[in-house]
C-alpha cells in the first residue's frame, strides 16, 4: 500500500496523519509493506523552502496552482485567483505559469518513477491546501493505472454529503468517514484477501462508488489510544537524507496526546456545543486521549530515533488534566527541546510554567477576541480578562504566544469592537496577536444555525468556482464555505481594531528593540516594596512606586481576582479603599478590571529568569 501527502502541508514537519496510519497498518499486517510518500517535501526541495512556503501560507493559492493542472482549459481562471492573493512582502512567486510548469515537472518525474502496478492500494490524506493536489494526482495515477484502488480521507471530508465527492470525482474508489485506522485496515484486508471490491460488505468508515445514496456511514474509531503505534516518519526522513548537505534542515516532530476537543460547553440557548466558529473536529466522535507515559515513551523514541529536538503536539485542544504528569515525564527526559502546543485560555500559571521548563517554546492559544461579549456569542467560555492573564503569564516567562485575534465575527456589533479597542490600551506591553478574518466552515455551529448569526444563505465560497467547474461546485459541500450577510458592514465595523493591532506591532516592535530583552511592563521586587517599569515607544519610561499594603495587593492580583476575594484577604482596609486603589492602576494601565474582577499586568523581571 502506498500511501499519500500532497502538497501544500507545513514543508519541515512530517504528515502526521501518514506516520500513524503507517504504524498502525504495519503494525496489523506486516506481511503488507505500506510505504508512506510525504510528496509535499519533495516539491518544497524541487522549488526552494521560501517559494513553497510563500505557497503554502494562503489556501486558495495554493490550490489554485494544481487547479490550473487539473483543468487546464481553466488555468486562467486560477491564474487570477492566485494573483488576487499576492501582496507585498509575500515571498511567493509571482510568474503563475512557470509554478504549475515546476510543480508538473516534479510530478510527472514522480508519476513516472513509480512502478503502481505493485501497489493494491493508495491512499490520500486530504487536509487544507491539498484538495487539487491530490485530485490531479490521482486523475493522472488512474489514467495510467485504472484498476488500481484509490482511497481518500482527512478532514476535508467530514462534513455533510461527503458521499458526494465520489459522484462528482468518480476517478476515487473509496473514501474514509472519519478516523482512518479502522476503515483502512479492514479494505486493505479486503482488497489483499479476498481481491474484488464486490466480493464482500464494506468496512464500516467506508463509502465506494457504488454506495447508495440513502447509506449512513458508520464512523469506525479506535475507542482508545493507548494502543496506537509511535508514528513512523522514516519514509520523510529518508527523503531529506537524499538532499544534499545544503538543502537539508532539522525538521519538527509532530506528536499527538489525543485527538477531539474536550470542550463541549453549550451555548446560552443550548442549541449547539463547544465554539461557534468550529468545524476541526467532525471526524472524531468524542475526547480520547492517550495515557501519559505513552506520550512521553513516543516523544523519547522519536526524538532519539531521528536526532531532532523540536516537536509541535498536533492536539487541537491538549488534555490539561494529563498535562503535568506529560511535561514532567518530558523535563525528566533531561532533553533541550523546543515544543509548540495549542492550549485553552485556562491553563493555570503553575502549568504553563511546568511546560516551560520541560521545553514548551511556542503557544496558540484559543483567544480568538478581546471583548467577553463576542467571546460569549462564539461560545468560547472565557472572559477577556481571563485571556489577558494568559497572555501576561507567556509575556512574564518568555513564551511565544502566536494567537489570533478574530475579525469580522457574523454578528458582531459597535459594542464588541469598542470592548476590543478598549482591551487594546491595556496589551500593548505583550506580544501583539496575529488577526485573522473570520471564515465559514462547513458544518460549524454557525453553519449550521446560521439565521441566528445574521447569515441569510450559506453555499460554497466564490472563490471554487475559479478552481472547479460549475458542475462540481454545485455537485459537492467543500469545507470553505461562504455566505450573504452583513459581511461588507463587517469589514467597516472591524477597521479601527485593524489600525490599532498594526499599530501595537509597530509600539512592540520598538519597545523590545529598546529594552534588549527586558519586558515592557515589569517590576522588581523589594519586599516591602515594588517598582514597576512601563516602557512607552515613544516616550520616557515611567516608574511607579508601590508599598506595603498596595505591593501585597498587587502581587496578589497575579491572577484575576475579584473585589470581594482581595477585600477578604486585606480585611484591614475597607472594601472602598481597596476598590480606590484599583481605580487608580486601572486609570494608569497597571491593571485591567473586569466586572469588579482585577488582574495586574506588570509582573516581577524574576519570572523570565
């Protein structure tokens, strides 16, 4: 079995999703060689590692180069739609044509070189960017070898009328709903043992041709993953051995600890569950996580075996109650790593700190906005007071925080943006967030009850139908969706926040330059006492003295803290007194206040160290 990543994935990271999927079926039939092609990286080194990441950054350029190859009347078509794209700065190449002519020529070589009459399957993993990739790869590999099997599956794939993929695309033979372990070792069986497509029931996961419109497929998941395999990359490293010295790199290791979302909250009305925007995990059913000492055993073999020391764990919400015995068996490994993970806005500060010192390095942080009255509409949980305390704790220890700010939310109004523009006097000492503007997924809760956000119709997005025929767009849901609404209103609404998140870069940008490392807005601590240094870009820095009874009070705020809990604590001063002070390093910028809720900013420069 031969399995398939097309381009546009991350270049420096192996798939994933081929690693487990080539454990595990070799693992259950090893009498079966599956080999596992990370064709991405190949066309990275073909164009150079900055012209395919200039690619890869944007979706609809990326898919815009193979649909000029899958449907070569229409090239122009995608030609401009990949110009559309392009702005300034981006190291993207700009000449269409002569892509699609390098990227033909790595796949023709590609193409011709394998012997697939030895094959009795293939398999397609179909991500982000990868859908005309691995359509025309698969258009060509049928043209050549039409009896041979051809399964996809991935995430693009899991929503409504998935079926329909293999009318409208009738070159594929079967398509994965769902987890892929399950499905794809009982039609490897199938296909190896008994050698006919009709000879037997399909494996539950499993749609062909031939499925009846009316058939509900099963979702077939393993119901735990303590006994899945450590993935096996070798096929990708092995690919990178054969470049020569100068083109080789030292990669990132993707690592797993569980796979879904254990956030399943529903919203004020109870009509759906988990964040509005959402639609990442439809091919899962539930939160399943693998046991700690399996993670740790995994991050040691892979880290060992490939001599690499950077890992990104791939979870789309990491399991925070295993996450401690996970970074304490990791710092144990006594390893300098440098990993990336995606966490919630409630890790706690003793947690985040566990994970820096096991070797936690880079944080996407579920923040998505700075007003707690559209975090309520995307049903995120949080409060922004609880998302600044976060983005404080990875200032204070020096963690790259890559988080989004979420623009042109479906329903948003003047008092979310004027909630957002006030948070942003109270940030700009912390690492600025990227924005991002809201986009429509298919089968996400607000698809699905889209009336209730002020979206009147949903259907593809435009911009498919510079990729595909009108037959095939009208034919099949495709996991970008777009919609009429109040999108143009969204867009004046949202311009404000814009110029004053650039202008927090540039304010940042200048502050770190000045202070060569040290934070923005910190304090030093002299027991009785604290001075806090705020820097400003564009004038003197400003230090502000606090003794006794306010120095306790601010350490105390590290975290949020309601007015009651602090009054409580400091029953010597009056509830009035308390509430005074605050005022006070609320109006300086020294404190956000939420709700009678108080957070302090500036935290002491012996957190970095």
């Amino acid at each position: 079995m031969l399995l398939v990543s097309a381009p546009w994935p991350l270049f420096n990271r192996p798939s994933l999703s081929l690693g487990a999927l080539k454990a595990y079926l070799s693992a259950k039939e090893p009498h079966v060689q599956t080999e596992a092609c990370h064709l991405f990286l190949e066309v990275a080194h073909a164009l150079g590692f900055e012209r395919y990441q200039g690619v890869s950054r944007r979706v609809w350029r990326a898919e815009a180069v193979f649909s000029a190859l899958l449907y070569p009347d229409r090239a122009h078509l995608a030609e401009s739609l990949y110009t559309s794209t392009l702005k300034h700065g981006d190291h993207a190449p700009d000449e269409f044509r002569r892509l699609v002519r390098q990227v033909k020529t790595v796949m023709d070589n590609w193409l011709q070189r394998i012997n697939w009459s030895a094959f009795k399957l293939v398999g397609f993993t179909v991500s982000f960017c990868q859908m005309t990739a691995s359509l025309y790869l698969i258009s060509q590999i049928k043209a050549s070898c039409p009896s041979l099997p051809v399964v996809v599956g991935g995430s693009s794939f899991s929503g409504e009328r998935s079926a329909d993929l293999l009318k409208v695309f009738p070159y594929i033979d079967y398509l994965v709903v769902g987890e892929g372990e399950r499905p794809l070792l009982g039609l490897l069986r199938q296909l190896v043992n008994i050698g006919s497509r009709s000879a037997g029931r399909l494996p539950d996961g499993i749609l062909a041709t031939e499925t009846q419109p009316e058939h509900k497929v099963k979702f077939s998941q393993l119901s735990r993953l303590g006994s899945l395999p450590v993935p096996d990359y070798d096929d990708y490293f092995n690919m990178l051995a054969g470049f020569s010295p100068q083109r080789r790199f030292f990669p990132i290791l993707p690592i797993e600890a569980s796979r879904g979302c254990w956030w399943h909250r529903n919203d004020t009305t109870g009509q759906f569950k988990g964040c509005a925007f959402c639609n990442l995990n439809l091919q899962w059913q539930g939160y399943r996580t693998k046991p700690p000492e399996q993670v740790i055993r995994e991050v040691d073999h892979l880290v060992r075996r490939h001599q690499v020391l950077s890992l990104a764990f791939a979870d789309n919400a990491f399991p925070i109650n295993q996450a401690a015995s996970i970074f304490d068996g990791i710092r144990e490994l006594d390893r300098d790593l440098s990993i990336f993970a995606e966490l919630r806005a409630n890790t706690p500060p003793e947690l985040l700190r566990k994970m820096k010192q096991a070797g936690l390095e880079t944080v996407q942080v579920g923040i998505e906005a700075l007003s707690s009255r559209l975090l309520a509409k995307m049903n995120k949980g949080f409060r922004v007071i609880d998302n600044l305390s976060l983005m404080k704790h990875c200032e204070a220890m020096g963690i790259i925080n890559a988080s989004n700010l979420m623009l042109h939310f479906p329903d948003s109004d003047d008092i979310d943006v004027m909630e957002t523009l006030h948070a942003l006097e109270f940030v700009r000492w912390y690492r600025p967030l990227k924005t991002v503007s809201f986009w429509l997924g298919l089968e996400s809760p607000v698809y699905r009850f889209a009336r209730r956000f002020h979206i009147r119709s949903v259907c593809n997005h435009p911009n498919l139908k510079k990729l595909f025929p009108e037959a095939v767009v009208a034919g099949f849901r495709f996991m970008i969706q777009g919609y009429r609404g109040d999108r143009k209103r969204q867009q004046n609404l949202w311009r404000s926040v814009e110029k004053e998140t650039r202008q927090w870069q540039k304010d940042y940008d200048i502050m770190v330059r000045q202070t060569a490392g040290i934070p923005p807005l910190a304090f030093r601590d002299g027991g009785r006492f604290i001075i806090i240094d705020q820097r400003f870009p564009t004038q003197p820095t400003v230090k502000h003295r606090l003794t006794g009874i306010s120095a306790e009070i601010y350490r105390y705020c590290h975290i949020p803290r309601t007015l009651a809990q602090v009054a409580g604590r400091f029953d010597a001063h009056s509830p009035e007194q308390v509430a005074a002070f605050f005022k006070s390093m609320v109006k300086k910028r020294l404190m956000f206040e939420e709700n009678d809720c108080y957070l302090s900013l500036a935290f002491p420069v012996s957190w970095r160290q």
